[in-house]
C-alpha cells in the first residue's frame, strides 16, 4: 500500500471551498455526518421572525428531524444562539416530529464544548468537527462527532406499570393467545425455568422472586402473540432474522427489543432462533 502524504486545509481561508460548498456536500449525502440513516430534506429555509436555516435533514425511521448550523472556522457564541433559536422555532412549528439541533464547524473549542454540553440533556444537541483533507488534487472530508445527543432509557421503574391478572388478558386478547403465550414460555426452559409470568395491563413480563426481569416480554393479541426480544440491534442478527419465515415487526429502537408475531406453527417451524435469541438476551439484559 502506498502512502500519500495529506494536507489539511482551512474552508474558512480557502478562495476554491466554502461554506455553500460544504452545505452541499452534506446535503448529496447526509450519511457522511455520521448521525444515522437520514435524508436531506430542505435547505437555507427561512424562518418567522428572520434567518436562514441551512438544513434539515430526517430520519424516516423515528420520525426525527434535525436541524444544522454550519460554521467554517471556530464556532461563536451567535452560532450556538442561532442552532438553538432554529431548532426551537422548527419544533414548536412541527411538534409531530423529533427534533435534534446540530453545530458543524472546523473548530470546536473546548470552551464552547463546555457551554455547549450546559445544554446537552435540555435541549437535544450534536457537536460534530469536520476537517478538509487535500491529498494530491483530491478533497475529503471527515466529521467527528464531539458531542452526543444525550439519551435517557426508560427503565421499567420510570413507567406506570399498573399490573393486571390472567383474566384481563383474556379479555383484551383471547384464552387461544392466553395458551399460546404459556406454550412459548414453556418451550424456553433453558432461559426461562426459573420465572413465571407477571401479568401488566400493558404487557406480560418475566418475573424472578417477585423481581421484574423483561429481557422477554408478550402482548398477546386476538390470533398471535407478540413476542418482545430485548437486545442491541446487530447486522448478524438482522441476518439471522431475515433468513427465517418469521413474521418480524419493525425494531423498537425506544426500547432497544427485536419483535416477532408469533403463531402455533411458528413453535415447530422457526423456534430454533427465538432460542437463541431469548438466550442471548437473557444473558446480557440484567434488570
């Protein structure tokens, strides 16, 4: 392999690459910010009240809009005010989405790092430095993220869990999913021998000596059961997933669990995964 030696190079001083330039760049391909699978929505939008929003960009997935500032050179203090402002007027005029508000600049100080991390947990906020490399007659970009949205887990605690019996399930879904749910809990006896259900108004769980432990839970329905897997989305799991006839619903990112519609048949035909699953979850969920 051989090696070329690179230049980083200034946006901000630079007579051939601006700030347009790089609003661009971001907008063909949203993806090399390295937030997630988005989509560039709209550009240089004004605003009520005045001003000029340089992107917004979407997760279709989570329905989640995010809003970015870019700013060559180091970041400022009317940078920081201005991000904030636009993600607060886009929210509050688009309250059906998400919103997240980004900073992209070449230079985030450890100063405004530390300003800006005072906000982070009130108000949804990325940080992410970007340097221009120059290799030969070649460009790239690279972005690093400073500064993560911060995120708080819903912890079973945290919810209104207001429990139920057997005969509320019954009702709400059917004696057949009521059976159906027990026959599942009894094929896992590896992972599961030691708890009985705990029955929720919302979901039936696990408990262990009357503790909660839902690295499995159900939501039986009139002719299936949804069956709740709590584990880290992977590629080898998607993998092992979509080659299977399992009936899989979209991944639960609120609550970090895979999802599966479960029928009679799928006990004979596709158990085999939902085994080793539930065995994976239980050994690294921990209530």
């Amino acid at each position: 392999m051989e090696y070329v030696k690179s230049e980083v190079i200034s946006l901000k001083n630079s007579t051939d690459f601006n700030e347009k330039w790089l609003q661009s760049r971001i907008e063909d391909d949203p993806t090399i910010l390295g937030i997630g699978e988005v989509e560039f929505r709209d550009t240089e939008k004004i605003l009520a009240g005045g001003g000029r929003l340089d992107t917004i960009l979407y997760d279709p997935e989570d329905k989640k809009r995010y809003e970015v500032e870019i700013q060559l050179g180091k970041t400022d203090e009317s940078h920081i005010i201005r991000t904030i402002e636009y993600w607060d007027l886009e929210r509050k005029k688009n309250p059906q989405y998400e919103h997240c508000a980004v900073i992209v600049a070449e230079d985030i100080t450890s100063r405004f790092l530390n300003v800006i991390s005072l906000f982070n947990g009130f108000i949804p906020l990325i940080a992410i430095q970007v340097k221009a490399v120059k290799i030969g007659d070649t460009i790239s970009l690279f972005f690093t993220k400073v500064l993560d949205e911060a995120k708080f887990e819903l912890l079973d605690e945290d919810i209104l869990v207001e429990p139920s019996d057997r005969a509320y399930w019954e009702k709400r879904a059917t004696k057949n999913s009521l059976k159906l749910t027990e026959k599942i809990l009894d094929k896992l006896p590896d992972a599961t021998s030691e708890y009985k259900l705990k029955y929720n108004k919302h979901y039936i769980g696990l408990e262990k000596n009357n503790i909660a432990n839902n690295f499995i839970s159900f939501i039986p329905r009139k002719s299936v059961v949804v069956l709740n897997i709590k584990l880290e989305k992977s590629e080898d799991i998607d993998s092992l997933i979509e080659n299977s006839d399992l009936d899989t619903l979209a991944y639960d990112k609120q609550w970090k669990q895979y999802r599966f519609r479960l029928k009679g048949n799928d006990l004979d035909t596709n158990f085999d995964i939902i085994e080793k699953l539930v065995e994976q979850a239980k050994s690294e969920y921990r209530s």
